[in-house]
C-alpha cells in the first residue's frame, strides 16, 4: 500500500521533514524554504506510485511465466 510519506518522499526528494498524523496538516519541513505539495499533488503521486508498484508486479509476473514458473511455485519455496 502506498502511503501519504511515500508521495511526499517522491515530490520531495531528499528532505527532511516530521509529520503528524499522516497528513499535509501535521506535515513540517526542517528546511522552511521548502515548501509544502497540494493535496492534489499527494494524491496524484499516491496514484503514480501504485501505477508504478502494479507495473512492476505485472513485468515480474510476465518473467516468472517466461521461465515456467507462477507466483505460487515462488510461494512453495518460501520465497
């Protein structure tokens, strides 16, 4: 599951930052020339993220098939 810090982390590489509460509301830059994303922005990138982590399940699940294994062979093994 993507969550709230996983967008922020994204559109604000390499900040630090505390929040409270897992909202914009209880977000706070150590930097304050930084300044906050829009809601619309957390949600977007929130979106782009799953997108993301879907693709990439997809692509792992398409090499799995191509060398004759499932996800369930995978989960036989433990791994």
């Amino acid at each position: 599951m993507i969550r709230f810090e996983d967008a922020l982390n994204k559109l604000r590489p390499n900040t630090e930052w505390v929040c409270y509460g897992g909202n914009l509301e209880g977000l706070t830059f150590m930097d304050n020339s930084i300044t906050k994303p829009t809601q619309n922005e957390i949600d977007n990138t929130i979106s782009e993220l799953e997108a993301e982590a879907k693709n990439a399940k997809a692509a792992a699940q398409a090499k799995l098939a191509a060398l004759g294994l499932t996800v369930e062979d995978l989960q036989a093994l433990g791994l």
